[in-house]
C-alpha cells in the first residue's frame, strides 16, 4: 500500500507563554530586541537545600492572569502553560471551524507534571494518604497538556504526547504533520511545554554539572557559542503552533505565516546524555529533514540551533550542520535563541520552531546575545546583538532540536 | 472547638468555589451537587478531601455518596465532630 499523495502542511497560529513575554507577539518583540528572560529566583532553595544555581529563566507572566482559580488547581503548571499557548494559536488561527475528527492535539512535555508529582509525595509523607488529592494522578501524567488540549478543543482525531527530553516540543510539531500528510486530520494543534522549576530537577541538573553557575549575573549565563559558556540555564514555558493543510487553511482563506515543509528524526544510540562527538544523528536528522522538504542546501538561509551553552553539544552542532550543508553554510545565519529564553526543556523546539517560522514570515533571524568572544571552533555564521535580514525569495530554515537519550529531530520551514 | 452548620456551611462554599469556579453564594444546602453544581466524583473526593482538613473529621468513603445535597454534608461534618 503506497502513502497518501503528500499534503502541503501550513502554520496558521502562533502562542506561547515563555520567560520572554506572556503571549507569542511579545515573546517575539524581545527575541527580536536581544532581552534575557534569565532572573535570580524569588526562593531560598540555594540556602535551605545548597543548590548551586541561584537563577532561572522563569515565566514572564503567572498563569493566574489568563486562568480560572479552578484550573489553576486542577491542571500542574506544565498543563497550564501550554493551556495558555494553545487557546491564544487557536485564537491567532480564527478559531478555525473544524470537524473534531478532523482535529489533533499533539501536546509535548519533556519531563511531565514533576510539581504535582512532587507535591503528592510531600503531602503523602508529611500528612498520610488520606490528603494526597484525587487529581493527583490526571495532574502529573505526561499526557495532562495533550489531553486537556483536546478536551478544549474537541481534539478527537487523536491527541498524543511524543517525550524525547529536549527534542519533545519539535517532535510533537513533526508528529502533527504527519498525522495531516497521512491525512488522519485536517488541523493539529501541536507544541510542547515545561514546568521544571522546582528544587528537585534544579538539583539533579547541577549534580549533571549541565547548569550554568554565572549566579552573578543571570542575564550573561546563557551564552552559546561564547568561549567562557559553563552550562545552561534552565527556562520554562510552552509554545504551541496550529498547523494546517494547505487546502483546508486556504478554504477558509486563513492567514498563513509558513509551511512546515519537512521533519527529520533519527536517534544516536550512542550514549544516553552525551551527543555522538560525530554528530551521525545530528546530520542524519537534517539531511532527512531537507530531503523529506524537497530542499538543498542552497536553499537554506537560517538555522536555529539548538545551542543550549554547553561546552561540547554547541560544537558538535555546528559541526553537524557543516557536514550537511558544506559550503553553503556560508550563507545561513545561525541563530541561538536560548541564549535569550534560556533552555525550555520540552517547551524548547516549540518555541525554537515558533521563532523558526516567525524569522521565515518576517525574513528576520533573531539574535544570538551574550557571544562576547565567538568560539573559535564555531563554523557557522551567527547572527549576534542584532536580527539578521534573511533574503527575499523561497527560502529554507531549520530548527534543530536534540535530546538527553540521543534524540534529534530537525524541522525544515520554508515560506508559505 | 466545635464548628456551627453555618461555619461549616460557610467553610465548605469556600471549598466547592474553589474547586468548581462557582460563586460561594450558589452552594445553599438545597443544592445537589451532582444535580445543580455539576460536581463529578472526582471533584467530590476532592471536596471531601478539603473538607477533612478543614473541619478535622472523617467522612468515610461508604458515607460520600449518601451526601446528595450541600445540606447533607453540613449535617455530617456537624455529627462528626467530637
């Protein structure tokens, strides 16, 4: 049995809630203007517990603004932010009329609800079963975001909740279109989110020695790229894109802002933190990215990298991205945009693949901040301090995600 | 300290307003919480939950679907008390 003719696939929607701004238009304006969503944190952790790290990319805006008291009680903040991003996309998108059988959500979260996890675990020790809450389990099941997506939206072609770490929130778009090429749905409502800011995650990312300790200053930690980067910093939020057939959005002559033109996935099987020093999987990714767009190198202008300020991983992506590209990396502009969001985890290649499509809508890649002496290993063009005019034209641009496990997915965005 | 049916009463709106969103106002003993406030078991043992906590008593499982109205459960964690 030979697949369904492909189906061109378009993003008609845009949300996120991020470290940088309370909706997608504000999180853009200040990717755009360089700002860090980095802070010192509003807690005692470091004193009462001895975590080394005094400062994360927090959440610009409280949830509670944009929620009713109730769902702030019956959703783990991982839930509710994506609950936020996924109603303003669907809002962005016109709120399309849609069969829900024709619907998808697909809703990723790289570690789950550890807050209401962690919190049933308080409670049962300090208090006795008897006061562990009855939504515990629906609170802190991965799947809670995709679910209640669903449930909002009458989602009922299928909603799923693809985990691969930090490569979740890009594999969750790269799932929703394949569910529209299989032509299982029509519309999918797809991203990823995070909400890890707890003591317990902060403490086992420092004991990994993953975790930047600039705790002078938080707004300088996040630098990918830069030669005295020591870590990353831990960010949370979600960001969701609606994604539409080509023909169903120009039906209802939806605004189209760019197509999701191909994924590609593979997995390093080569070690379960540490990405394979030759980047095999990292290039098998994009080069299975390009060809399933119908793309070449040539065609590529902007890569957004995954760079989370790692000493080893940001090499080794460049390195990658030479191999595929080869001399035309010459013409991409790079750009490492936790450097500003911090690293979402499971939020990090929606909101990565949001800025992707808005810099291929707009022709303006974001900048890289904080990159004060470039490595001199980096064999990429960077886009630093300020945005980069990308060209006129059809163009390609891929963001890049990869994950603790080996996994890599790299989505190819090319204009509508 | 004992509490009066209108403390409990009073206490126990705050509980279902907010686990449903309702206004404290809406939940009068008459009410059904099935019925008129649209509270489904897991909502319920949720409330009972509270409920426990704040009023220091146990309302055991085989009790909870005896509780059809509000003025049901005021009546029980009134009893329950010692």
């Amino acid at each position: 049995m030979t697949a369904p003719a492909t189906r061109d696939v378009v993003v008609t929607g845009l949300g996120a809630t991020t470290p940088l701004g309370g909706d997608a238009p504000s999180t853009w304006a200040a990717a755009l203007a360089g700002e860090s969503g980095a802070r010192t944190m509003d807690n005692d952790w470091s004193e009462k517990y001895g975590i080394p790290v005094t400062f994360a990319a927090t959440i610009k805006e409280d949830p509670s603004e944009k929620l009713s008291r109730p769902e702030t009680k019956r959703m783990d903040p991982s839930t509710q932010y994506a609950m936020i991003a996924a109603r303003e996309a669907w809002q962005d998108a016109g709120a399309p009329e849609v069969d829900g059988e024709r619907l998808g959500a697909v809703v990723s979260s790289g570690i789950g609800g550890i807050w209401t996890t962690l919190d049933g675990w308080d409670t049962l020790r300090e208090r006795g079963a008897r006061r562990v809450l009855p939504m515990t389990v629906p609170m802190l099941m991965p799947n809670s975001p995709a679910a209640y997506v669903s449930l909002e939206l009458g989602a009922q072609a299928g909603a799923h909740a693809l985990v691969s770490a930090c490569a979740s929130g890009a594999e969750a778009i790269g799932y929703g279109l394949d569910m529209i090429r299989a032509g299982r749905a029509d519309v999918v409502v797809c991203g990823g989110t995070e909400a890890t800011i707890h003591p317990m995650p902060i403490a086992a990312f420092a004991a990994s020695r993953t975790l930047s300790l600039r705790n002078d200053d938080p707004q300088g930690a996040s630098r990918p790229y830069d030669v005295d980067r020591d870590g990353f910093v831990i960010g949370e939020g979600a960001a969701v894109v609606v994604l539409e057939s080509a023909e169903h959005a120009a039906a209802r002559g939806a605004r189209v802002y760019a197509k999701i033109a191909g994924v590609g996935l593979s997995a390093d099987a080569y070690h379960i933190t540490s990405p394979d020093p030759e980047g095999k999987g990292q290039v098998a990714a994009m080069r299975r990215s390009l060809a399933d767009a119908g793309v070449t190198g040539a065609d590529v202008v902007h890569v957004n990298a995954h760079a989370t300020s790692t000493k080893v991983g940001d090499l080794t992506e460049t390195r990658s991205i030479r191999t595929v590209l080869g001399e035309d990396t010459d013409h991409v502009r790079l750009s490492a945009t936790k450097s500003m969001t911090g690293h979402l985890l499971g939020g990090a290649g929606a909101l990565e693949a949001l800025f992707t499509i808005k810099a291929v809508h707009e022709r303006l890649a974001p900048p890289t901040i904080n990159v004060v002496t470039p490595d001199p290993e980096l064999q990429v063009p960077l886009v630093r301090d300020e945005p980069a005019t990308l060209p006129d034209g059809d163009i390609a641009a891929v963001n890049n995600s990869f994950g603790f496990g080996g996994h890599n997915v790299a989505l190819t965005v090319t204009n509508a | 300290m004992a509490h009066t049916s209108s403390e409990i009463l009073e206490g126990l709106a705050e509980i279902v307003a907010e686990e449903t969103g309702l206004p404290t106002d809406a939940v009068v003993p008459e009410k059904s919480f099935t019925d008129d406030l649209d509270i489904d078991s897991l909502s319920m043992m949720t409330i009972v939950t509270h409920a426990e906590d704040k009023f220091g008593v146990r309302i055991p499982d085989d009790e909870v679907k005896n509780l059809t109205t509000v003025g049901d459960a005021v009546k029980y964690i009134e009893g329950a008390q010692s």
